[in-house]
C-alpha cells in the first residue's frame, strides 16, 4: 500500500476488528461481573468501543504506508477506474440490501429456531451470558457447549436498538470484517486501494453470506471472523519483514483469534493452524538470521495473543472446562487410548457423518470437497435450493471461487515468483500454508458453510494473477479479459439469481399470519423448501387453546426431539417460535422426567402452560398439576389445573 487511501484500508480494517471485539468482550466481562447489561449500558459499551476504534485507526493507517514502489503498477486507465467505483457503490448497496432483509425477515432456518434463537432469548431475559439451567440432554451441548460469540452480539444489538426484529443482524454485521481483511491482503501485496477495496468487496456476493444473512447462523459471521483472522497473521508477517513497528499488529492477532475462537468451535482449528504457521516462521528467521532473541520474542508476542484473545474467545473453552470438565464440550478429546478430556469424539457428538448427502457419503474425503466445489452432487441443478442455501450441502462457494479463485491459486503455488514480489513471498506463503492446513484440518470440510474462509486465500491470488497477465503480451491480456469473463459471468448470475430468491422471501404475501397473533411469528406457506422450514405454529393451530401463547409471558417446553412435522419443520424449532419476540416471555425446559424441584420451579415462576411432544407419554408428577387440553401439530398444549395462589412470585 502506497498511497494514503491504501494505508486507510489497513487502519478501517483495525478499527472495525477492535470495535466488534469491544462490543462482545465487553458484554461477556459485564456478566462474568455479574452487571446486567441495560439499554444505557449498552450505549456506553458503544462510545467506548467507537472511541478506541477511531483512536486504532488514526495509530494504525500509517503503517503500511512508504515509499516502496508497488510490485503491481497502479490502475491509470480512467474508464477501468470509474467502472471499479461504480461496481464498488453497487456492492456496498448490495451490503445495505442483506441488511434490510435481514431485519425484514424471520429465521425459518432449522438451528436459529434450535439453538441459536433460544439462546439470545435466555440472555436477553437474564440481562448477561449465562449458563443456561435445566436444558435438555440433546439441547444443552448445542445452547451451552458451543461458543456464542455471535450470539453475544446480537444479545447486544438487540439490547441496544430495543427491536426483536434486529436478532439476525450478527452476520450482516460482522461481514464488512471479512471485506476489509481481504482488501487489507490485497493492498499489502501492493494491489490498487480501489482494485483491493472492489476484490475484497466480493466477499458480500458470496451464495452462502447471501442466504445466511437473514438468519441466525453463525457461519457467515465465522467465515468473516476467520478471514480477519488470517488478515491480521498476514499483516504481522509483513510488518515484520519490513521492520515496521509491530505492537498493533500482534494485539490485532489476538483480537482476531479471540473472535474466531468465541463464534464457533472450529475456531480452535483456525487458531491453532496460525499460531503454528508463526512458530515455524520464528524458528525460520532464527535460523536465518541466527537471532536467539526472535524465539524469546515469538513466545512473548504467542503470550500477548492468548491474552488478547479471553475475553471473546478463550472464555467460552474456559467456562466450558468449569462446568463439564471438558472444554471442547460437547465432545471430548482423547490421544492414544487415554483420556484428556471426557465426552464423546468431535464428529460422533455434533452427528457429523450423518449429515453428509447421501450422494456424498460412498466418496473419500477429497472427492466430497471435489464435488461440492464443483456444485453437481446429486445432478441438481446449479441454482436449486440444494445447492444455493442457508445449509449449501452441496455447493455454496460458487463459481468465483470453482472458475477464478482455484486456477489462480494453481498458478500461483507453481508460478509463485513470477507473481508476488520477493519481499511480499514469505508471508504470501504463510498465509497459503495456514489456510490449507486449517482446511485440511476442519471437520466436514466439504461443506461449503463450513469453509467459506478460504476466498481469504483465494480472491488475492485471482487479482494477482490476472494484474500480471493484464501487463503482459496481448496474448496474455487477452486470456486475461476471456478468464475473466468466462468467470464472472456465471458469477454475476449465481449472485443475481440469489439477491431475487432472497427478496422473493421477504416480499412474499404468505409471510404474516393472522396479523399479529403469536407477536408476528410468520409461516411460509407457499414455495416451501427443505434449506428454509416453515414455523412450528401453522394455521391448524387458529381458533385452538394455542392462541393463548400469544400473550403469555412464560412458557415451558418438554424435550422434543427431531421429529419431522409436516415433511419439513422440525420439532425443536419451537422454542425458536416462542422466543420470538425476543425478551417478551421466559422459556422453561423440561427433562423427559420432570423431578420436584422442576415442578417447583414452574410453580414459582407462575408457568400456566407447557408443551410437551404428542409421542411421549406425559410423566406422572406433570399430570398431577396439568390438562391435556389441545393436540395440533405434533405437539400437545398442557394447562395448569388450577391458578396459583395470588402470593406466588417470580423464582
């Protein structure tokens, strides 16, 4: 980065980093201290986070600035560069537009209304992140086990803005991270500010950020989380290599890893992929420039990062270590026969194996990335729901990636010194080593929602390779301009194509149902697909005992199971529905035999109702105090006999 604006993109994308961070660190150390987090509080946590933010930035933009003379020469051609800001004004449009879909429609999506949803309610009605009391067997590893550093933020947002309506914000807003990161590798190895700005913008185009931005998924905002992640190890590489003051790069490291580490468990693969890429990297320069020093200041600088990092990342392993033993919970760990930590391997307890596509499961594992990635597993067809949706079972990444990203990343691994300047080649190889070993090493990692984060990787190499060609003999430039309409196209396309399906979502007139019974809970009730179940409440359960919900302020629900309702919705989607809006009412969870102290708990929380599922038998000590009053749907409506005495108080 040469010039100011350059320099600008380094500086927004530390900013941005801390201020996400500031937000999630700070509600999580507001709850450990047990201070409930208010509409004032929130706005506080705001100014303060803002405030170090624009403080990072105007300490952070000038240190990738310089005189060094640009290994890819600067875009003069006017034309390029008017079309470049008018496709850099489209997309940020295109940002603004998965906002307002994402605050304009709900989650219909199977693990928002499972877990994701449920959990901000809990925090919501608490006032701080806790662990939640009495879930389930099958509820409890999801809504306590897995890090919610998402979670957190949309606890904040929707704390902060008052509004249930802003509960799928978290992947909106943690994408414009994931953009900055990849124009931050961009304009580090020397690409335009405006080609890097419009590269890293790509990022917002992706099919899967597209359809996860209306829900409550986690895997848009990690993806982005990781790309920031490699960002800033690509950053601290490159500043030192070039002896440029280094402090803001490593505390940027740690608040990177702390936010992949804290949104999902797969973070702990990402940060310990990086941490392992700067330690070969240390004992490298140590032995070329045969410096003792380098390995003392190497475990000083991993020190720094862990620190950094507990907050918003660490926490959530540690508090999982205190109350399950184990801090990858719900799994475990065990290396050669002896146990390390207890509980089951990774992939037996989130069920990995089987969710693999049936078409995918006779396939060895590089042939399930092969074909995902080429987006033609099961014969569908390229812009079907199987493999352009929230879940991308079989596809997802898209054609930027299958037509531009990989061939450049092949040219780039082989021609590697033809391509990126001599000073810019160890982090470039840094970055490329820890993303394909932290690819290799994450579980499922076919699934295209899973390993979103590799375009971190793969669009610098595109822009890289196609500048090159672009300075070349005209027989380059023209392959160039042929590779990169071949490529776009479809791309544009794809894109296009999943912007409409989006707004066809939240346009269409079946969405509402019965005006504002249940709160505005809505039902798709046309053009149903498996990515996109419709809500547990349907119009069968109008003019039933089950419109009482609609103003009830606490509810309990038994353990439900997955039983499939109406071919699509599942059964624990309902406490998705019943969160809905969020912090309205409290929700009570049930084991499948309810003790004394549960019954008590529902006494002294004034509980008129519980949902229990219609396949199970209704446990004695719940009959005794509650009617069978209503059956729809797969689930039975269960009221209290009798009202409680007018002394009965909130527990």
């Amino acid at each position: 980065m040469t010039d100011s604006k350059g320099a600008f993109i380094f500086g927004a994308f530390c900013a941005y980093m801390t201020l996400i961070y500031c937000i999630i660190s700070s509600v999580i150390v507001l709850s450990v201290l047990d201070i409930r987090l208010t509409q004032f509080n929130a706005v506080l946590i705001l100014v303060f986070a803002a405030s170090l933010s624009v403080l990072l930035l105007t300490r952070t933009k000038g240190l990738v600035s310089g005189n060094e003379s640009s290994p890819i020469p600067m875009t003069t051609n006017q034309r390029l560069r008017t079309a470049l800001a008018v496709a850099a004004v489209m997309l940020v449009v295109g940002w603004v537009f998965l906002v307002v879909i994402a605050v304009r429609l709900p989650d219909f999506t199977c693990d928002g209304n499972f877990y994701h949803i449920p959990a901000i309610q809990a925090y919501v009605n608490a006032g701080k992140v806790h662990w939640i009391a009495g879930l389930p067997a099958n509820l409890d590893g999801y809504m306590n086990g897995y890090p919610k550093g998402a979670e957190v933020l949309s606890f904040y947002i929707v704390t902060l803005l008052q509004s249930d309506s802003s509960v799928n914000l978290a992947n909106v807003l943690f994408l414009p991270m994931g953009v900055l990161g990849i124009a931050t590798v961009c304009g580090l190895l020397g690409i335009d500010f405006l080609v890097s700005f419009c590269i890293g913008l790509l990022w917002v185009t992706i099919p899967v950020n597209i359809f996860q931005s209306a829900t409550a998924y986690v895997d848009s905002a990690f993806a982005s989380a990781v790309v920031g992640a490699v960002a800033a190890f690509f950053s601290h590489l490159v500043l030192v290599d070039t002896n440029r003051k280094k402090t803001y790069s490593v505390v940027l490291l740690g608040i990177s890893l702390g936010l992949a580490l804290g949104v999902k468990g797969t973070g702990a693969v990402v940060c310990a992929t990086v941490l392992l890429a700067f330690t070969i990297v240390a004992v490298a320069r140590r032995v070329r420039r045969r410096d003792a020093g380098i390995l003392v200041e190497s475990i000083g600088v991993v020190a720094v990062v862990l620190v950094t990092s507990l907050p918003s990342g660490l926490f959530w392993y540690c508090r999982n270590y205190a109350h399950t033993g184990s801090p990858v919970y719900p799994a475990g760990l065990t290396l050669l026969g002896r146990i390390i930590f207890p509980g089951p391997p990774v992939s037996v307890a989130v069920g990995l194996e089987g969710q693999v596509p049936e078409v995918l499961r006779e396939l060895n594992p590089v042939w399930r990335v092969v074909r995902t990635w080429l987006q033609i597993a099961g014969g569908q067809w390229v812009f079907s729901p199987r493999i352009h949706s929230i879940d991308s079972r079989v596809g997802g990444l898209g054609f930027l990636w299958l037509l531009g990203c990989v061939p450049a990343m092949g040219v780039v691994l082989f021609r590697g010194k033809q391509y990126v300047a001599l000073k810019y080649r160890g982090p470039m190889w840094g970055l490329l080593i820890a993303v394909f070993v932290s690819l290799i090493a994450t579980p499922a990692n076919w699934w295209a929602r899973y390993t979103l984060w590799i375009y971190v990787a793969g669009l610098p190499c595109l822009v890289i390779v196609v500048s090159r060609w672009l300075q070349q003999g005209r027989l380059m430039r023209d392959l160039a301009v042929v590779w990169c309409v071949s490529a776009m196209l479809p791309f544009s396309l794809e894109v296009g194509w999943s912007l409409c399906k989006l707004a066809q979502m939240a346009e269409m007139e079946a969405l509402v149902f019965g005006g504002d019974s249940f709160h505005g809970l809505r039902e798709r009730t046309a053009r149903v697909t498996p990515a996109y179940p419709r809500s547990v409440f349907s119009a069968d359960m109008r003019g039933t005992e089950f419109e009482a919900l609609d103003t009830t302020r606490a509810v309990a629900i038994g353990p439900l199971g997955g039983g499939v309702l109406r071919g699509n919705a599942l059964k624990f989607e309902i406490a998705g529905a019943l969160s809905r809006p969020i912090g309205f009412r409290e929700l009570f969870y049930l084991p499948a035999i309810p003790s004394e102290s549960n019954m008590n708990r529902l006494k002294m929380n004034r509980v008129r109702y519980v949902i229990w599922d219609d396949g199970k038998a209704i446990p004695a000590l719940l009959a005794t105090e509650y009617d069978s009053v209503c059956s729809r749907n797969g689930f039975l409506l269960l009221k209290r006999k009798f009202d409680l005495p007018d002394d009965a108080r909130r527990g």
